[in-house]
C-alpha cells in the first residue's frame, strides 16, 4: 500500500510539473512531451506491470528528468 501511495505521489508531482509548463509563456512544447509521457506511463501501468521492463522504466526516467529540468530551467523562480 506504501508503494502504491508514493507512485500515486510520483505521478500527481510529475504531471503538476508539466500542467505548471504548459500554462507559462515558453515551454509548452516541452510540457507536452512530459505530459504525454507520465500519461503514458499511468495508462500503459493499468494494463501491464513495469517492473521488469527496462525500455519503459527508462524512457519514464530520460524524458521527466530531461523535459522537467528543461523546464525548470527556463522558469528558475518556479517551486
């Protein structure tokens, strides 16, 4: 059940970093690609268990830390 809460967690942070993105002036793009990638991973998550797949646990690493920092640092005074 603790796991099930901090992944839920995960999820919420990382598409409230993309929703924050996409309604700033510069970023959109970026913020899309993000959004679609955590959606993505929630969706495909309720069909198939990622534990064992190694292409989509780090494609979901590469793009929200790529895409996220991107972000954050086009928008520095962001939380």
């Amino acid at each position: 059940m603790v796991g099930c809460v901090i992944l839920l967690g995960m999820w919420g942070a990382h598409l409230w970093l993309f929703r924050e993105g996409m309604m700033g002036p510069t970023g959109k793009f970026l913020a899309w690609i993000g959004f679609v990638a955590v959606v993505q991973n929630i969706a495909s998550s309720v069909f198939n268990s990622h534990l064992f797949d190694f292409y989509q646990g780090w494609l979901y690493v590469f793009v929200v830390g790529i895409v996220g920092g991107q972000l954050r640092r086009e928008n520095p005074c962001a939380r």
